[in-house]
C-alpha cells in the first residue's frame, strides 16, 4: 500500500467519522430539545393531575364517611326487620291458637257425642237382644 492509497482511505476514514459524529450530535440535540418538551408538559400536567388525585381523594373519603352512616342504617333496618318478623310469626302463633283452640274443641265435642253415640247404640242394641232373647250369654 502506498502512501498516497493509506492518505485516501485514512480521509475517507475521517470523513465517514465526522459523519457519524454529526448524526449522534444532531441526535443528542433533538432528544435534548424532546426532553425539554417533555418536562414542559410534566410541569404543566403534574400539577393539574395532583389536584384531581386530591378532589378524588377527598371525595372518596367523604363518600366513605356517609358509606359508614348508611351501612348503620341498613344494619338497624334489618334488626328492625328481624324484629319485626320475630313479632309476626308469634302473631301468627297466637292467631292460629286462637282459630285452631276452638276448632280442636269443636272436634274433640265431636268424637265424644260420636263415642257416646256408639256407646249408647251399643247399649241398646244389646239390650234389645236381651229382651228379644237373640243373646244367650251376659257381655
């Protein structure tokens, strides 16, 4: 290799370097100005999205504390509905004695006069084969 071939591919050599160099820089030099484009943005959106976490924040907070008064209410609306059932079924109770207390009485007058009845179709009839003779033997 000659000198005058080393001199052109080692200028070559440069040029392709320069080159490069030039594009990192300029590449540098934009993501530099996107960067600041970006922390613009972060500075004007940053503030703007801390508020509205803070307005939900305190939203969710007082939604909390009238979540805690509600939840009392429905606690003692269903005592009250328990209470209130227990109440029922003994009104229930109590009203089905006082139906079914008649009503049992009723059938227990019923079988006594039916038993009674018997009893007495029974007598007589036994009687009458006594007087008409049909019964040998007492029972």
């Amino acid at each position: 290799m000659t000198a005058e071939t080393f001199n052109l591919f080692a200028a070559i050599c440069l040029v392709v370097l320069t080159a490069a160099v030039l594009g990192i820089a300029w590449a540098v030099i934009r993501s530099g100005a996107e960067a600041r484009r970006l922390m613009a943005e972060l500075h004007e959106e940053v503030p703007r999205t801390l508020r509205q976490a803070s307005a939900t924040a305190a939203s969710v907070e007082s939604l909390t504390a009238d979540l805690a008064s509600r939840v009392e209410r429905l606690d003692r609306l269903a005592d009250e509905a328990e209470e209130t059932l227990v109440a029922l079924r003994a009104t229930i109770a109590a009203a089905d004695s006082i139906v079914r207390g008649p009503a049992d009485v009723m059938d227990g007058a019923k079988r006594t006069a039916e038993s009674m009845g018997k009893g007495l179709l029974s007598g007589a009839d036994r009687l009458r084969r006594r007087i008409a003779g049909e019964d040998d033997a007492p029972t």
